[in-house]
C-alpha cells in the first residue's frame, strides 16, 4: 500500500494519508519498529529527505531480523533521503555498512 500510495499521489495528498494514519487510535498499538516504518512510509509521502534517511539507517540498525527485501527497500530510502539531502558522508556510510555485498 506504501508503495502505490506514495509513487500515486503527490507529496500533500500523501501527507494527508500517512498523517491521518500516524495519528490513528490502532497505530499506538504497534510495536516501536512497526510505528517506525509507518513514520518512514509517512517520510518518503512527504518527500523529507533528511527523515527517510535517519528513520531508514534506525530501521536498518534495529535488532528484528530483516528479509533480504525490506533491506532494500530501507537501505534504498536511506540513501536516496541522505543524497537528496546533499549528506553524502551519510550516504557512504549508509553503504558501506549495510550494501548487500557486506554481509
């Protein structure tokens, strides 16, 4: 739903959504890191670069086991927000530390 959420409406109709949905009684809830990709998915609606970054690097580095998928869908997040950001030092750490190709 993210997805087609984020890549259909525009950046004020999606912040509509995710705020209507961030606010709901049923997100408090969820578990931290649940609520967590819902402030990411809300993030990448409101085209905030600098939060897709922090929110993608905290979910990466959180202690549930992530699927091959969801690591690249977070580690694409992080760095498109931290090169969008123009935080390249980021970026490369961001890289670095969770590429495919370090595990």
């Amino acid at each position: 739903m993210a997805r087609l959420v984020n890549s259909a409406l525009t950046n004020i109709d999606a912040t509509a959504v995710w705020q209507r949905i961030e606010t709901s009684s049923c997100i408090k809830l969820l578990g931290k890191e649940d609520r967590d990709w819902f402030s990411l998915y809300g993030a990448i609606g409101r085209r905030d670069t600098s939060a897709m970054a922090a929110i993608g690097r905290r979910l990466l580095e959180s202690a549930e086991p992530l699927k091959p998928a969801q690591v690249q869908y977070l580690l694409t997040a992080a760095l498109t927000g931290a090169i969008a950001a123009r935080e390249f030092d980021e970026a490369v750490s961001l890289w670095n530390k969770f590429a495919p190709h370090r595990s």
